[in-house]
C-alpha cells in the first residue's frame, strides 16, 4: 500500500471549505435573483395593467410570468440539502446529535486516528458534492429564464410607447 500523501489532509480540508463555500454562494445568488425577479414580476404586472395596447399587455403579462418562474426556480436552487446515505460522518450534525453530551463527542473526536480523519472529510465533500452540482445546475436555468424575461419585458415597454388603440 503506498504511503499517503502529507498534503491530503490540507487537500481535504480545502475541499471542504470550498465545497461550503460554493454551496453558500449559489444560494446567496439565488436569493439575490429571486427577490430581483419577484421585484420585477410586481412592477411588470402593474405595468401591463396600465398599458393601453393589447400587444404591450401580452407581452409584459408573459415577461411577468417569466419573472415569477426565475422566483420559482431560485427556490429550487435554495432548496437542496445534503441528503446523506448515512448519517455517520462526525461533521454532519446529525450524527454530532447521536452523542449525550459534548465531552463524549470530543472523546470520539480525540479518538479518530489520521485515516479516520481523512476518511470523515473526504466522506462529507463526496456528500456535498451533489448538492453543489444540483444547486448551480437550478441556478443556471433561473439566470437563462431570467435574461429571457429582462429580453420580454424592453420588448413590452418599447410597445408601450406605440400609440392605443
């Protein structure tokens, strides 16, 4: 069996910070977007209400619509959590939670040998790691439905100044 790396340890605990990390910063951006897009989907509506042409209603009732999907799908960003097959990592609070009281968890802590330190980290960033790729994967689509939306909604205005009928 080959020796393991000295670096592994600072490797995994990089990973597992930046996968955190990664995590947290898709569900700041999906709550920045979602309440930019509710936003818009309130002042489009209010807009197509008080447009005087059909053509410019339509348009911003569709770009409204669109604005309340990005809500939506920044809500499936948000919602995603580490689902783990096992709650054995001691990283994860669930398993933390299994201990009576803290000096038993330090105990198990002060207990775990290099490998079994190892093994916990690379087992909690193998878990965070779907929940990453599912995050940013909702994340994408709710930008792409966003532009569509900020693209319908100059449409709806420019008809908006075209003379009523």
């Amino acid at each position: 069996m080959a020796a393991q790396s000295p670096d592994a340890r600072a490797f995994l605990t990089t990973s597992h910070e930046l996968a955190k990390w990664m995590i947290q910063l898709a569900d700041t951006k999906a709550s920045i977007l979602m309440a930019a897009s509710a936003i818009l989907a309130g002042l489009l509506s209010q807009l197509s209400v008080t447009a005087c042409n059909t053509p410019a209603k339509f348009v911003l009732t569709i770009a409204a619509g669109f604005a309340l999907l990005t809500a939506g799908t920044c809500l499936l960003t948000i919602w995603p959590r580490t689902q783990p097959q096992s709650h054995g990592s001691l990283l994860y609070y669930r398993a933390i939670m299994r201990y009576k009281n803290r000096q038993d968890y330090l105990a198990r802590v002060r207990g775990l040998t290099a490998a079994d330190t190892d093994n916990e980290l690379a087992h909690q960033v193998w878990e965070l790691a779907p929940t990453q790729e599912r995050k940013y994967h909702f994340l994408g689509i709710a930008v792409k439905i966003f532009g569509l939306c900020i693209a319908l909604a100059l449409v709806g205005l420019v008809l908006t100044r075209a003379p009523c009928s």
